[in-house]
C-alpha cells in the first residue's frame, strides 16, 4: 500500500493529523474511510471536510491499482486524471488516447495497451464493489 505521502490531493496540515491518528498507507485511509459514517469520523479528527477525505479516498483508490506507483500517478495526473472517479468517466479507448499524449508531454514511454486496459477493469470493478 503506497504511503499517504504519495496523495496529491492532501494538505501538509492534514497530512499530519491523520498520521497522529495512525493513517500512514493509502489503505488504511480507506479501511477508516469506507461507510458514510466512518467518512464523517475521519473528517472531524483531522478537521477536513467530507469533500477532502472523499477527494483523498477517491486518489487513494487509484493508487491502490495494480502496477500503479509514482511514476503512473504523475503520468495519469498530467492526462488530467486524478483518482478513480476520473478513470471511471473516460472509455478505454479516451483512456489509451489520454495517457499516450501525457507521455508525449513528459517525454516518457506509453505504458503497454495491456497495462492500461487492466487499470480500466480494475476500475470499473472497485466501482461495481
């Protein structure tokens, strides 16, 4: 599970406080995160508000993918896709088009069509869970 660090969504502040609360991973954020009122919970002991801890559930979501680490995270970023729900609201053939021009951008390797296509399944069955 990558490190909450790695959220590009988090503010240094918060970032603290939910590590004074014992939320270090990515999964961890969303084990204490995963029902309405567990949401609430984490947002009141850090001082965020749903909207940032759904903001930061729905990065660490992607990040939890398979083979997905810091180096998809930027290139899936600058395709202008920053968590699950972004992924889920674009079609394969969108996705393979977005991140092909990020990489472009960044001078960087396309990641193989088959890597992409698992990301795009995978999402769409975190969404189904």
């Amino acid at each position: 599970m990558p490190p909450i660090t790695e959220l590009s969504r988090i503010e240094p502040v918060h970032l603290a406080r939910l590590e004074k609360q014992g939320v270090f991973t990515t999964g961890i954020l969303l084990e204490v995160s995963e029902t309405p009122t567990r949401l609430q919970y984490l947002a009141d002991h850090v001082g965020a508000t749903i909207d940032d801890v759904s903001a930061w559930r729905d990065e660490a979501l992607m990040l939890n993918l398979a083979g997905f680490g810091p180096r998809e995270h930027q290139l899936f970023v600058q395709a202008g896709i920053e968590g699950l729900r972004d992924l889920l609201a674009v079609d394969l053939e969108g996705l393979k088009a977005r991140l092909g021009r990020a990489a472009t951008e960044l001078n960087w390797e396309a990641p193989p069509e088959l890597m992409v296509e698992t990301w795009w399944e995978q999402a769409r069955t975190l969404a189904e869970a």
